[in-house]
C-alpha cells in the first residue's frame, strides 16, 4: 500500500478553506470485469479478452481522506472505476471508534466500497456521466456501460504502508505500466496521476463533485446542468460538512 500527502487551499461555502489529503493507493495485479456483469454483456466481452485479466496492472485504487484546518477527518473518497464517490464524515458515514475506516475490495475490478459484513450488489458504470448519473444516483433507467460490483468481504487483509516522492513513475509515467493489448480500454494503464480527466484532478474539486446521496435527485439535475452546477454542488457541500462544526 503507497500513501501520498496533498494539500490545498480554497474557497468553499463563502469560507477559504485548507484541507490535507491523505491518499492511499493499493496495486493489484490485473484489473477484471465487475462481477454483477449481465450474462450477455459478460459472454461479448469474453470473446475480446479475459473477464478476470481485462487489464494488467490495477493502481486506480485509492481512499482519500480529507482533512481541516485542525486535522479533523470531514470527507472519505472512495475511487471507484473512472470517478470517485464522498461520503461526508458525520453526515452520510460515522467515524468509527477505532479511527479506521473499513474498506471493501469489489470482486475482479478492485473497485473500494464502505465496508459492509453482508455481500452487497454495488451500482456502478465505466464512468459518471449524464448518461449514467441516473442509474448510480437514483438507480433510474440502466444505460448500456453499467456493470455492478459485488462486495463480500470473506478476510481481513493486513498491508505495510510505504510512501514514494509525488514525482515517482508510479505516479507520473506517461507510457503504459503493463502489456500494451489491441482492445481500447485493455492497454496496461500510464501513472495513478492519470486516473481522471485534468479538469477533475485537484482534489478539491473530486471531493465536491463525486458527493450525492442515495435518490439524490437535486445532484442529478446539478450534475447535469452547464456551468452553475458545480457551483451548486459546491456551496450544498459546505453547508453540510458546517454541521460538524
């Protein structure tokens, strides 16, 4: 397990704020399909490459934790396939007597959900987008790049934390770390900076942008809205996260 330390500065709910990420990335060796995969979806891609080595290389895995001024935990990010989701501590996620936060392994993707004993069917899709927000949101109507992840946490696995420069190839490798396939999607992928679009990078804006609540309707029409809807989402997540002040 590699962890890396950020720091950002910005405005949030009329407030400057500064807050200190802490991110911890896990390395898999290969990336597959979501197991809620549908039989017929799961069968066509089958034929294009392994539904369990889709990908060699899997270091789009992290958990985020984000920090205030006074080293109070406010936010957990959970990076699931190409977006994140946030969960505001003391609003949507209890922090847990123990100071650790429980963190399940999606069957095949890798993908990181909130821990839960039970095995649980995990909406998902190859990306948040206006054509899947919907579906991840309010579990609307299913467009065709949904997969779900299924959780069911069998054993606790222990790990050794290690921390590398911000600089290191892990992180910065524009090539592609593992086999080079011909299916676009199967390539090895380039460094973990490379897990999202530049626009969404700083993670000020990830932790704003990936925060809805189950049947979360206003998220939806903001997510969907050009311009003012970030905005929106913005000024809604520092009046939550004021609650725990």
């Amino acid at each position: 397990m590699l962890g890396r330390v950020d720091r950002e500065t910005f405005d949030l709910g009329g407030k400057r704020r500064s807050f200190t990420f802490l991110t911890w990335n896990a390395a898999f060796r290969t990336s597959g399909i979501a197991e809620g995969v549908s039989i017929w979806k799961g069968f066509l891609l089958g034929t294009a490459g392994g539904l369990i080595d889709w990908q060699q290389l899997d270091h789009y895995t992290a958990v985020t934790l984000a920090l205030d001024e006074t080293n109070r935990p406010v936010a957990v990010m959970f990076e699931q396939h190409n977006y994140r989701r946030t969960y505001i501590v003391g609003v949507d996620l209890e922090w847990p007597a123990e100071g650790r936060v429980g963190v399940d392994v999606a069957a095949r993707s890798n993908e990181f959900y909130p821990h839960r004993p039970e095995r649980t069917i995990r909406h998902a899709a190859s990306f948040l987008s206006p054509d899947t927000v919907d579906y991840l949101v309010t579990v609307g109507n299913a467009p065709f790049r949904i997969a779900d992840d299924i959780t069911d946490p069998a054993v606790e696995v222990d790990y050794d934390l290690r921390f590398l420069p911000q600089t290191d190839a892990f992180y910065t490798f524009k090539g592609f770390l593992g086999e080079k396939r011909m299916l676009p999607g199967r390539s090895g992928p380039p460094g973990a900076d490379y897990n999202t679009l530049p626009d969404e990078k700083p993670l000020r804006r990830q932790m704003v942008a990936f925060h809805w609540r189950d049947n979360d309707e206003d998220y939806v029409r903001w997510f969907k809205e050009p311009g003012r809807g970030m905005d929106k989402l913005s000024d809604r997540f520092g009046r939550m996260i004021s609650r725990q002040d």
